[in-house]
C-alpha cells in the first residue's frame, strides 16, 4: 500500500514448481526470517552440491507478504502515513500496534482471498477496518492478496505452503476440496517436525496435522478451491503472537524439517 514491493527469491532448476509465503499477518513478522534463513540454507547446500530435492522442484519463496504491515507492527505509525488518524483509531487510539495482524489498511490479507469470502466476512462480523479479520470490501481488494494470487495463477503451483505463527499445527484441508494425497503429505510434514537438525526437539515437540473446520477466504483454501492441489497452513512456534525472536533458533528446528519435506513432496 505504501509502495514497498513484494519479493520472491527463486531456488533450484526443476519443472515442478512449489511456493512458500510468510509474513502474511503483520504480528506474525517472525515467519519472513525464519523463511529467508531456510532459502539461504538451501542455496549454500546446493553451492556445496547438494541438490536438497531442487533439481526436480523449483521454489518460489515470497518471505514478507505484507511489509507495510510488519513495520507497523514492529515500529508504529511511519512518519507521514496518509492513514495515521484511521490507524489510531482502528487501534482503539493505542499508539502499540505490536499486535497488529492486517495490513496497512486495517485489511486482514489472509481474509481476503475468493473461497466463500463472503461468508468468512459474515462469520468475522467485521464491516470495517480493524487490527484483524476485517476481509476488505471485497475479494482481493487489497494489492498485497491480489499479488499472491496473481503470482500463483500465473505459475500455477504443484503445491503452496503459507507459513504463520503460532500453535503448531499444519492445516491440509478445505471444505473437502483438497486432493486425496493431502492428508498423508501432512502427516509426513508433520512428522518430519520430530527432531531438529541437531536432533533435538524444535520448542518442545512435534506439530501436528489438524483437519481445520470453519474457516474460509485463506490463501490455503482459495489454492485448494481453485486448484484442487495440495495446499498447507503451518502455524509456526508456540505462544502469544508475537513470538519472542530469542525464540527464533528453537522454532527454526522444528520448522526446517517441514519445509525440507514440503519441497520434497
């Protein structure tokens, strides 16, 4: 909304594409270096000559879906924001906008993508902006889930990972439109969380798959909606958004596995 482009980093060389975004909600800004630290671990295994999978899969990573977003969250209202009245008072007139999940416009971007968007806005009971589950006026209003999607349908995907904080939890499923192949894929995500890379646990345990009811308008569901291929949620961390980045080390260990098995399929 201010101008701050959106980044995909591209790894790998294979004919099967997959995608993976972060930072979709703004409190949950931790995903975006948790994602930039696997990309740049996944390049510098490949310059060793590993090919980490990515001679048949190419990755396209977007870690900062929402940047205005994730600086308010983390800095307050910038300097000259067209938006500074609305946001303090969207904000309840708190000048502590740490957490803040919408993007700069008080427009949850994970509530705003066409799978039965309207009744997700309906379950919300948002008609305005807010700090979190106000969909927008409409599908894909916002520039930020219009670019996500462009992105996708422009290089439709094998499978989408949307990485988010926090509880744990890897959500597979869509209103039973998803491919027969999801549910097993996520029980393999979900165990490959086991143990870090160092054989310990990542922040105490496992994830787990969970079949998700009652939610729609994620960019999850509107993949699956649309493609019928598999798509996943991955609540990272545990605790109260947002994490804590002195925890950023001990979720990476149990977020890498995931991912690593993600892209291996």
């Amino acid at each position: 909304m201010l101008g701050q482009p959106l980044f995909a980093l591209i790894v790998g060389d294979g004919p099967e594409k997959v995608h993976i975004n972060a930072a979709v909600h703004a409190n949950e800004w931790i995903t975006a270096p948790l994602l930039l630290r696997f990309v740049e671990e996944l390049a510098a295994a490949r310059s060793a000559g590993d090919t980490c999978g990515l001679d048949a899969v190419t990755l396209w990573a977007v870690p900062m879906a929402n940047p205005d977003g994730a600086d308010l969250a983390q800095d307050g209202i910038p300097p000259g924001c067209a938006w500074a009245e609305e946001l303090a008072a969207w904000n309840g007139g708190s000048g502590d906008f740490r957490r803040w999940k919408a993007n700069i416009r008080g427009v949850d971007l994970n509530d705003q993508f066409p799978a039965c968007w309207e009744l997700e806005r309906e379950r919300r009971g948002l008609a305005a902006p807010a700090p979190q589950d106000y969909g927008g006026p409409h599908p894909l209003s916002e520039p930020e889930a219009a670019a996500l999607a462009g992105l996708t349908r422009a290089e439709r995907f094998s499978r989408v990972l949307s990485l988010h904080t926090q509880g744990k939890e890897i959500y597979w499923n869509y209103r039973d439109r998803e491919p027969q192949e999801a549910e097993a894929m996520a029980e393999r995500l979900a165990a490959a969380s086991g143990e870090g890379s160092d054989g310990s646990n990542g922040s105490g345990g496992g994830y787990h798959a969970v079949k998700l009811s009652g939610s729609d308008a994620g960019y999850k569901d509107w993949f699956i909606d649309e493609f019928r291929r598999p798509g996943f949620t991955v609540e990272a961390g545990e605790g109260v958004n947002p994490l804590p980045v002195e925890q950023f080390d001990d979720i990476y260990k149990g977020l890498a596995p995931i991912l690593a098995e993600f892209i291996r399929g």
